[in-house]
C-alpha cells in the first residue's frame, strides 16, 4: 500500500461497532478491514470501491458505510458484505 508499514494499506479512518466486538478500517486500498477488537485480528473485508476509502462509519447493529475517492458511499450490512453502491456526483448534499 502507498506509505503503508504493514500488510494493510494506510489506514484512513476508523470505527467501533461494541455490539460485535469489532472494528472497521478504511484504508488506502479501496477496502474497509474488520477486525475483532478482543483478538486483536483481522476477520474479513468489505471490498467493492475502486479507489482508497476516505472514511468509514458505523450506524446501528449491522451496518457500516464507506465513502471512497472513487465518488461513491456504500453502505454495508455486515450480515452480507457485499454492500450496496451510492453513487455521489459534484454538488449533491
């Protein structure tokens, strides 16, 4: 990864979901990491967006939203990872 120390790219944002003992990472990329927080491990990816991850966030029990350079959010229902695209164009709110 670009500037990365590790086998995971850059991290650029993290977030905590405490009901399932993870957390996520957006990193440099394109894939937001899960990472059981007790074991201190990688334990799955969220992969779909073609560019490094801006940010990611948790909302609720299950889902996790990514906002990526590729101009696109996806939310994600950890449940089944294979999330659903936003699509963000210039100016929109």
């Amino acid at each position: 990864g670009r500037g990365a120390l590790g086998a995971v790219a850059e991290t650029n944002g993290l977030a905590a979901n405490k009901s399932h003992s993870s957390f996520y990472s957006a990193a440099g990329d394109g894939v937001a990491y899960v990472w059981d927080s007790e074991r201190m491990a990688c334990k799955g990816k969220l992969e779909g967006h073609t560019d490094y991850l801006h940010c990611v966030a948790c909302e609720g029990e299950n889902t996790v939203v990514t906002g990526s350079e590729d101009g696109t959010v996806r939310i994600w229902d950890v449940r089944d990872p294979r999330g659903h695209p936003l699509p963000l164009s210039a100016g929109s709110a």
